[in-house]
C-alpha cells in the first residue's frame, strides 16, 4: 500500500516538517502532529553551524542524527507509515534534547529550549488529542475483546476461520484452539495477487473452514439463527473467494466485547441483545456463480486499461476488476485508495479516497484518443503538503 508514500522528491524532503500538520493521514491515519522532527532539522543545521564552539562531545548525538538520517529513504520508500518507524519515532525526543545541549549555550537557555520543544509538543498533541483514535475498548483484563466459545470447538479438528470486516477482531483468535489458521478476505478482491494467496490459503486447509462475522442487532431471527437477508449479505461477500455458506447453520456466539461497543457508541444504554459474532460454516470450493450483470462494453474497458497504462502507480494494470454499477462500472485499486468511474453518460471520473468528491478526467472518448488523461503528480486529496492537499 503506497498510502503514505511521498509521489515526489520534495515531498520525500519535506516529510518531517508534514508531520507537524494537525492533519490525518501524513505518516499515520489518525491525526498524531510531532513537531520533533522538524525541531531536530534546525537543531541540526545549528549545531552544524556551532560546530566549532560546542558544549559537550558531539559523538553520541551525531550518531544517533547519522541513523535518523540513514533510515529515511528506506522508510519512505518501503512505505512511510509511523507504525514501521517506531524505533525512530522512540529515538526522536532523546535526540532532540542531545542536539539541544549540544548548542553552545548557557545551561539554563539550553534547558529553556528543551522544555519549549516539549511544550509546543504537548499543546499541539492536546489540540489534536489521538486518544481512542484506534481504540474500541480499553485494554484492562484478559481476554482483551471476549466471545464465548463452546467446548465443542477445542476438541473438534484443525479449523481454518475466514474473517470479512475491515476490523479483524483478532484479539478473539487466542480464544480458539491455537491450531486454527486465520485469513481476513475484506480487501483480497476477485483477481490479482492477493486473490491467488487466498485461495493457495483456503486450499491447503487441513480441516472445516468457517466465517466468523460479527452481528449487529436486528440481525437474529425469532428462531435465533441469522435472518435470510444477513445469509444473502455473507454469501455475496464470500463468493468472490469461492465459499459459500453451509445451509442455514450460523450460530451466534455472544462477546461482550461487540457487547461493549455496541454500549459504547450509545452511551444512553442500548439492548445488547442479538450482538455477538456468527460463526458459520462454509462450502469451499464452490463454483463462482454470480447475479446475472449486465456485460461491460469492450470501450470501457479500453478506457481502464489506458488509464492503467498512463498512471500505473495509482492504477495498477492488473490488481482490480471491473464493476457494475448503477449508472455505470468501476475498478478499485486497494494498493492506492483509488477507484475510476466509467459512467454510462460516458464521463470518466477518479477518486481518492480521502477527497471530498471524485475528479472529473473527462470522457470515454477523450481518454481513448489520448486527450483526456490523469495528471498523476496532482492527485486530488493526497499531493502535496498536507495543507496544499485539495479535497
């Protein structure tokens, strides 16, 4: 995923000084400012500029501003997330002090200028509190995210457990047998790499292959099995890695942990009723049977593959299939957030995912004749600073 890759030079250049934007999505998703790392640009270039007349042994602290140094580029290209740079992330404050009393100054300025850069980083992280960005439940007791699984499922044979949410749950997996194999297909797709991973996965299975989904109320029927209607949603989930539900066999196992969001996002004290996980087993390999579509001109696909040619970082030739729907037909690219829209009026449109609405590239016509392309180095909602960035 290239979510936070740089798409130039200067931005690669200018990332440190990005991440002290108040903004989502720089170097993490959530909103995390560190001004840190700007702070150790100019200390840097300061302590350059003393370097004749400085207080203590610079050794140590230009060491560690060598490895800063040394594991940007790799970062950066490999994938500029924060999670991955965590040691640096960790290395930052110590080494901005280091720099700090470096500075030929006198001791107690020297301390002035420490606490400051704490305290600006302090204000600007209470601006922008990252408290319970990710977080669901509070991490207090084991098991961290609870679902009641019957003895039955430990004695039984080696499982493989297929996931679909965007949301893994995989706090749950330590509470089944440790011999069970795990795959989340949320965002694997029909066709492309990933697509053949998963079914190289499913294939191997040394045993039962089941869906664990989680429930919301409103989805169990007087009975207490899954209504047709949430069966029909699984299925068509499913059926693009060849699984199928197993009749109408779902059982609802509680979790306190649903249990507790479900409180959590209406705090006035909601039924928990009916909310818990479905644990389902499926049918593999079943034939790839789909609602009858209709077909996608040949043009249409013309104008995706030229698209995919001109601008092949963000559109990647043969990662996506194509789509119908309604008014139109769509592809989706997960390694860059991306999707183009072929409307049936013949517009041609693409989206990132953060921008507020998709850009207009003009029209099947105009793309086929090569008028009508994508400025790739303008990616709306993504280029740029993250206060240039257009939504």
């Amino acid at each position: 995923m290239i979510r936070f890759e740089p798409d130039t030079i200067s931005d690669g250049l200018l990332r440190f000084f990005a991440m002290a934007a108040p903004e989502a999505n720089v170097y993490v998703e959530i909103a995390a400012p560190d001004i840190r790392f700007a702070a150790i640009v100019f200390l840097a270039i300061a302590v350059f500029a003393f370097r004749k007349r400085l207080s203590a042994n610079p050794r140590p602290a230009l060491v560690m501003l060598l490895l800063l140094v040394v594991s940007v580029p790799p970062w950066l290209m490999s994938s500029g997330n924060g999670r991955y740079y965590l040691p640096m992330l960790l290395c930052a404050g110590p080494l901005t002090v280091g720099l700090v009393y470096l500075l030929p100054l006198t001791r107690w300025f020297r301390t002035f200028l420490a606490i400051a850069v704490l305290a600006v980083q302090t204000f600007v992280v209470a601006m922008t509190p990252p408290w319970d960005s990710w977080a669901w439940l509070p991490w207090k007791e084991a098991p961290y995210f609870h679902i009641d699984v019957p003895a039955s499922l430990a004695a039984g044979p080696p499982t493989t457990y297929v996931t679909l949410s965007s949301i893994s749950y995989s706090l749950i997996a330590p509470q089944f047998p440790a011999a069970s194999r795990w795959i989340n297909v949320s965002n694997v797709g029909a066709v492309g790499r990933d697509a053949d991973w998963a079914q190289d996965f499913l294939k191997a299975a040394p045993g039962p292959i089941m869906l664990v989904a989680p429930s919301i109320q409103g989805e169990v029927a007087p009975d207490g099995k899954a209504k047709p209607k949430v069966r029909d949603a699984l299925d068509q989930l499913l059926r693009s890695q060849r699984l199928a539900l197993e009749g109408d066999t779902c059982k609802l196992f509680r979790s306190r942990g649903i249990e507790a969001i479900t409180i959590r996002r209406k705090p006035e004290g909601p039924a928990t009723e009916g909310v818990g996980f479905w644990v389902c087993p499926l049918r593999y390999p079943v034939a790839a049977t789909q609602a009858p579509e209709q077909p996608v001109s040949p043009r249409v696909e013309l104008v995706f593959n030229r698209i995919e040619h001109d601008c092949p970082r963000f559109f990647p030739p043969g990662n996506s299939k194509t789509m119908r729907i309604n008014g139109g037909a769509v592809r989706q690219y997960s390694e860059s957030d991306m999707k183009i829209y072929v409307l049936d009026d013949g517009t041609v449109m693409y989206k990132f995912w953060r921008a507020l609405n998709p850009a207009p590239i003009g029209t099947v016509e105009g793309v086929l004749a090569g008028k009508d392309v994508v400025d790739c180095r303008n990616i709306r909602g993504r280029t740029g600073m993250p206060w240039d960035r257009e939504i």
